[in-house]
C-alpha cells in the first residue's frame, strides 16, 4: 500500500514543489494536511497519533523540509554543472 499511496499522492505533492519556496504557511498547512491524510492511510494511524513519528516511520520529509530538500539539491546540481563546465572548457583550452 505504501508504494501505491507513494506513486500517486506523493508524486502530486513533489511535482514542482520547489516552486513552493516562499509560498505562506497558512498554504503549506494545507499541503501538509493531504501529506498527513497519506500517512495515515498508509499507517493505519490514528489521528491523535504524532505525525513526526509516522512520516519517520515511513520515511517522508514533512513538505517544508521536502520543498527546501529539493531547492537544495537542484541548486546544487547546476552549481555542479557549472563547475563541470567551466573544467571541462579550461582543459580544451590548455590543449
């Protein structure tokens, strides 16, 4: 159930969620809230069970950790694309 739940729900919420950067917290609430109901599904948790302890559990980053998650890893990748670049160009021109 965990993989099905993950490809349907947790793929919508990823998609494009780094566009989410900055956006309110009153919208991020709202996000968490059908992170938190996906959980539960998956858990069989109740609703008074603490949530950090059922997206451990399954190991999911609540969506504010998720969206800078992502921020972070595509700045890094094209800072090192760009470095890559910038290498790659400066042994064609010492050849």
């Amino acid at each position: 159930m965990l993989k099905l739940t993950q490809a349907f729900v947790s793929t919508g919420l990823n998609y494009c969620n780094s566009v989410l950067a900055g956006v309110s917290s009153q919208l991020l609430q709202k996000i968490q809230v059908i992170q938190n109901a996906a959980a539960r599904f998956v858990t069989e948790a109740r609703r008074r069970d603490h949530m950090a302890m059922v997206l451990r559990e399954i190991r999911w980053l609540p969506e504010q950790q998720r969206i800078r998650f992502k921020t972070v890893v595509m700045v890094c990748h094209d800072q090192l694309r760009a470095a890559m670049e910038m290498t790659h160009s400066g042994v064609i021109q010492c050849i």
